[in-house]
C-alpha cells in the first residue's frame, strides 16, 4: 500500500488534501452560519438553544464532529507542514524581490491568516463549545442549555467583539484566495466555468465573513 | 545613458556571495540588457577584475539560458520577455540596478549569476519524452489530431525551460514548468501510451529535487516569458490524481 502513502506524501497529493479539506470546511461554516442565524430571531434564544441542544446531543452530529475535527486538524497539519517546506525550497532570499507586482498578497499570506483564523477558532472554543460541553451552563425556560445567554455575555465584551469581527478579516482573506484555488488543485479548471468558480469564491467568502461579523456587533449595540 | 548596478558575485556554490557596486556608463537605450552587461565585462577585464558569470545562448528568446532576476522581477520589469529580449530602452538615465540570480535549493549558483538548472533536466529524463522503439518516421497527418488540441498542445511546448517560474514563486515551486511538459505530451496521441508513469514519475523527480509546493498565487503564469498558462498546472492536477487512482504501478 505504499503508493497511498507515496501518493498523499507528494507536493501535489498534499496540496489535494489541503483543497479537499478546505472546501469540506467551507461546508462547515455554511452549516455553522445557517444555524447561527437563529440568534437574530427575537424569541429570547429558545429557538437558538433548542438548536444548540439538537447540535450538541444527537448521535449522527456528534460522529459527522469527528470527521469535522479531523478536517480542521489534517488542514492545519498540512498547511503548516506545505508553508514550512515551501519556505525551505527557496534557501537564500532575494536581496530585491517585487513580487507584489505579480501576485496579490492574500494569497501568498495563507499560512499567516490561516494562523490568525486558528487562534481565533482556539479563543472561540473556549468561549462556547468549553462551556457549554464541559462547564455547567444555565437551562432557558424550555429547559435547554442556554447557549443564547453565553452569547450574549460574550459579546458585550468589547474585546470579543473587536477579535471576532477582525477575524472575519482573516477568515475573508483566507477565503478569497482558498476557495477557488481549492478547484485549481483539484483539476478542476475550465475556460468556461473557472470565472464563474471566482465569482461564486468572492461571494461566498463576503457573504460567510459578513454573516459571521454582524452577530458581534448585533449583539454588541443592540441587545 | 549611465547606471548604478547592483550585481550578486559569488565566486562558487559553496562560498557566500555578496552584492557589489559597479558603475556602466554611456550605454545606448538601443542595447540589450546583456550587451549592457558585456560592456561592463569589458571593463572589468581592462580593469584586471574578474568579469561577472552569467548564462546566455542564443540571445533572441529561444534559448532560456540568460536567467536574471532584475530589480526584484524574474527577466526584468517587463512582461513576456527573457533578458536578452529586455532593452535599456526600458531604463533611465542614472537609475541603480540590482542584478541576482535565480535562487531555489534546486538550483544552485554555479558563479555569480550563473545558476544550475539541470534539475529540470533530471525532470524531463523522468519522463519527459516519448519513446519511439521501432519503425521509421510516420507519415504526415497519418494520426489525426484536431487543430484545437495541437494548437493547446503547442502553446504548452512553447515553454523554454528558462525557470523563471522556479525563480518568481514564493515557494520555489516548478510546477508550472513540469505542467507545460505533461500536459503537451498529455494531449498528444503520441503521448498517451507513457502517459500514466510519465506524470508520475516526473512529479517523484520534481518532489526530489526539492522544489516547492504550488500554492497557486499565480506569479510564475505572470513572469513566464512565453505566457504558459496556469490552465496547465490545473492539468498536471488531474493528470496526476487520475494516474496515481489508476495506473499498474504500485510505487
């Protein structure tokens, strides 16, 4: 069975399992935003919480969270591993080098701003999924966990507010570049499909960070 | 016109270079940057100064030999052009110019501004090719090839090997080198019987020879004398995942 290792240890099987993952990612954060979006209903958090409840106690989603923190862990395993060679093939820099004038700067900082997004995921944990699966949190009125409370407790810190609305930052940069290069390692390139592919990256990237950044500041100035 | 250059000497692979000052003067717009730099050569040697190592060949595009990264651009400031094809025209009087080499691990300094790009030739002996055991020359136009993939076929063989794509990316990637090379012979009928083995094998010397990963930021594409598409790397992609998915070889 060599050729599977031989094959996902190549330049190029790395870089399949950077896309693979990365995209099975993005289906996260639209999974992850959807339900979030329940915060915006005006019923007190029952419906977020009964939500959080389903999210956090059923079967099948607690087996498909394996497969998510596998995701998460093997993209960040191999980001950090491709940034590290891919630093070492250069050897000696450049004394004068101007390639910002031959490719945009999101896209050769991926490793930076994947690293601000996984701080952030690290704070992110710890502000909600530490709580609420190993702390003690309050039952709502319909005898939920009331996740919606540590929301809202959150997000009147201003600090909160401030790293997680500057993470969509990161996160929108990481994305602009990842989403469509992502279908460029897959092969999947297309005189007729590829501007739509880009297109298709610039708006999922805004809207996913846009989503995500308003409930910060939702929660911030008006609850 | 007179000028500042900034120019890498090393004396060989194994020694540290350094950048040192030369000044060139009364150099006419109309001279190739390699001419510029033969003047500054002749003065050296009237000087008793070594005169600086640098690749050249056919100097007309052809060859890819006069890799030169010029004032922070692989080939110079202007787009599509090797050295040799790059004129002082482009420049200004008492402007300062800072020469290097190409620099990747894959490619060493051989001299000053010479660099050893013979990995890419360990690449093209991985696969490179097509191996033709027997029989004469066919006849002309005996296998049909439609004209949009001999078209798409030669836009890819058009690549020169210069490794300016090597020199430009961030991550010293050869991707787009080793892309042009599989995805022309891909194309081709004559190229489909190795061509399983072929794209492996050439990614396994790739990986060798330590170049890095594509991380698809473009920069090669844009600095590629001869305009080799990144559509190409795409291939190489898919050529790649489907050969390891069905290919006899279990390496």
């Amino acid at each position: 069975m060599s050729w599977i290792s031989n094959t996902f240890s190549s330049s190029i099987g790395r870089k399949i399992v950077m896309a693979a993952t990365g995209l099975f990612l993005c289906s996260f954060l639209v999974v992850h935003l959807v339900g979030n979006l329940q915060l915006f209903k005006n019923d007190g958090g029952l419906a977020f919480n009964a939500y959080s409840e389903f999210m956090s106690h059923n079967t099948i989603i607690r087996i498909l969270e394996i497969g998510l923190v596998a995701g998460f862990g093997l993209h960040i395993f191999e980001g950090l591993l491709l940034a590290s060679k891919n630093k070492a093939a250069r050897g000696s820099s450049y004394v004068s080098n101007h390639i910002e004038q031959n490719s945009p700067w999101h896209s050769r900082n991926m490793a930076v701003l994947g690293s601000l997004v996984l701080f952030f995921l690290i704070v992110h944990l710890y502000n909600f999924f530490g709580t609420l699966r190993f702390g003690e949190p309050l039952k709502d009125a319909q005898g939920n966990e009331n996740a919606y409370a540590l929301v809202v407790d959150a997000f009147h810190n201003i600090f909160y507010v401030a790293l997680y609305v500057l993470a969509q930052f990161a996160l929108l940069y990481h994305l602009l570049h990842g989403f469509q290069s992502a279908f460029q390692t897959l092969g999947l390139n297309h005189r007729k499909y590829t501007p739509l592919i880009k297109l298709v990256g610039v708006v999922f990237s805004v809207v996913v960070c846009a989503g995500f950044a308003a409930m910060p500041i939702y929660f911030y100035f008006f609850k | 016109m007179n000028l500042t250059l900034k120019v890498w000497r090393q004396k060989n692979r194994n020694t540290e270079g350094k950048i040192v000052d030369y000044q060139v003067k009364d150099i006419s717009p109309e001279m190739s940057f390699l001419e510029m730099l033969d003047v500054l050569n002749e003065d050296l040697l009237r000087q008793g100064d070594e005169p600086v190592a640098f690749d050249h060949d056919c100097r007309e595009g052809i060859c890819g030999s006069c890799n030169l990264f010029i004032n922070g651009r692989a080939h110079g400031p202007e787009s599509g052009t090797t050295t040799c094809q790059l004129h002082m025209r482009k420049f200004s009087d008492g402007d300062t110019i800072v020469i290097e080499p190409w620099r990747a691990n894959a490619f060493p300094v051989n001299k000053d501004l010479s660099v050893d790009r013979s990995a890419f030739d360990r690449i093209i002996q991985a696969g490179g090719y097509v191996s033709v055991n027997t029989g004469g020359t066919p006849d002309g136009n005996e296998i049909p090839i439609p004209k949009e993939i001999a078209d798409r076929a030669f836009e890819a063989a058009t690549c020169i090997g210069c490794g300016a794509c090597v020199a430009s990316c961030k991550n010293a990637s050869a991707m787009l080198f080793v892309s042009a090379k599989v995805s022309q012979l891909a194309l081709l009928p004559q190229g489909h019987v190795e061509r399983k083995t072929r794209v492996e094998n050439m990614v396994a010397q790739m990986d060798k020879e330590g170049f890095g990963a594509c991380t698809n930021i473009g920069s090669c594409a844009a600095e590629c004398p001869v305009g080799i598409s990144l559509e190409n790397i795409a291939i190489l992609n898919r050529e790649f995942l489907a050969a390891k998915a069905t290919s006899n070889n279990l390496v």
